[in-house]
C-alpha cells in the first residue's frame, strides 16, 4: 500500500466529496453559521472549522507517511450519518441534520483513507461537532440549574460580605433594586465558549491524556466561578449605584471581562499542568 503522499488522487475525491457535502448540506449549514452570528452563545462556532484544520495541519508529517488503506467499516459510518439526517429532516431537528454531517465526513475519510488516516484525524473531526449549537430544550435544561446554582452561591457571598439582600428563585431583591440572574449569567455561554477553546488549547499544547481531561473538566467549575464572582460586583455595585451598575455598557463589559478572566484562569491551570509534569 502507498502513503497518503503518493496518492495525488484523494485530492480530488476530497474535493469532489467537498462539493456535494455543500450541494447538500447548503440549506443546513447557512441557517447554523447565521446563529453563530446572531446568538452569542455560539459565536465560537466561527472558529471551530479553522482550529480543526489547524489541529489537521500540526499532524501533516504523520498524515503524509500514512498507509492508505481504504476501510469498508467507513460504509457504517457514512450510513449512519445517512440516517441521522433523514431522521432530523423528518422531525425538523437541526441538531442532528447538523452533526450528520460531521459523521458523514469520518465515514468517507475512513472508507477511502483507511484507519491508520481516520485515526490520526479523529480529534480534528470530532473537535467539528463543537460548532453544532445545541438544541434549545437542552440548552434551557441546563441554564435553569446553573442559574440558581450561581444565584445561591452569590446571595451567601454578599451575605458573608454584609450586603443585604434576600432571594427569590433567580430573584435578587434588594433595599433599593430588584434585580434578575439572566441566562447569560449562569455561566453556560462561558462553559460553551471556554470549552471550545480549552478543548483546542488541550489537544494542541498537552500531550499527555491526563493533562487533557483536567483541562477540559475544569471549564465547568472555572465558568461557574466567573460567572458568580459576575453577579457578586452586579449586585454590590447595583446595590450602590442603582440599575445604572446592572445594565447597559456595563453590563456587557463585565460579560466580556468575565470570560477574559475564565480564559486566564484557564491558562493558568494549564501552565501549572505543565510544571507538574
């Protein structure tokens, strides 16, 4: 068998199997690319495609001295994905007519690549299905507990702090506010962007599985944490200043300076994983 070097071809059965995933997952995939650009919970989908080519190219030397050994297992593969698109079009669910497609490219790569190939692309490929946005059923289920999660923990800290203020479900009441922890305070649009992100940061600088399972468990608890210390200075400050403190500029700062400090505190932990190894 020749190396995938010497297979000028699979160039252009790529490019070939390229163009009618785009004849027909172009109604499909418009929609999702306009929500990342719309909702900012997957506004991280934009960077996923690039990542898991770059996560591609850092194997480039491996990929080109790989046998191509074309595998029919990938037939399973490719059927699956076949169905899963059949059956989201038929209940109208986006997210698995979306992620049908990520299955459908491992079936075709391990169908006429071989496993040795589909091997060392399994992380680039599975890294895809973080750009499909979860369905909002799902996305709601999680975002309630979180957010009384982070309410709970916010009211005891203020408490601790001396702040008066009394909690109703996801109801913050204070002496001269009343204030609401959103969905984008629960934290799950951090843990959603950290773990793309993480999940990238892990694969590319960590070899070792250890190190990468820390990593990638650890968005939860970093998000959460932010997204605390976030409703903490809101209600200090709004408690203080008025609703002035809880909307507006900044009320989209404290957002933006929240997920910069998950992203250091992310970095951190990585270059402490670092020093212990």
């Amino acid at each position: 068998m020749e190396s995938l070097k010497n297979r000028k071809e699979i160039l252009g059965w790529s490019l070939l199997l390229l163009a009618v995933l785009g004849m027909v997952y172009w109604p499909i995939v418009v929609p999702m690319v306009k929500q990342w650009a719309r909702d900012e919970n997957y506004s991280h989908g934009f960077l996923v495609p690039l990542i898991s080519l770059y996560m591609a190219y850092l194997s480039r030397d491996k990929l080109l001295e790989a046998e191509v050994r074309p595998s029919n297992s990938g037939l399973v593969l490719i059927g699956l994905g076949l169905v899963m698109l059949l059956l989201g079009w038929l209940g109208t669910e986006y997210f698995t007519m979306r992620s049908s497609m990520v299955v459908i490219i491992a079936g075709a790569v391990l169908f006429t690549m071989g496993r040795e190939i589909f091997k060392i692309l399994s992380i680039p490929l599975a890294y895809l299905l973080l750009m499909v946005p979860i369905p909002y059923i799902v996305y709601d289920a999680a975002a309630f507990p979180l957010k009384l999660f982070v309410t709970k923990v916010s009211v005891l800290v203020m408490k601790a702090l001396g702040v008066v203020v009394l909690q109703e479900g996801n109801i913050l009441m204070f002496p001269n506010i009343t204030l609401e922890v959103a969905d984008a305070c629960s934290g799950l649009r951090s843990i959603m962007s950290l773990l793309a992100l993480g999940t990238a940061y892990a694969f590319v600088f960590f070899p070792r599985t250890r190190d990468r399972i820390i990593l990638i468990l650890s968005t939860l608890p970093i998000a959460v944490f932010t997204n605390c210390l976030r409703v903490i200075a809101t209600g200090i400050l709004a408690q203080y200043f008025g609703a002035a403190a809880a909307e507006g500029f900044f009320h989209e700062f404290a957002g933006l300076f929240v997920f910069a400090g998950a992203v250091v505190m992310f970095l951190a932990l990585g270059a402490l994983l670092k020093r212990w190894s």
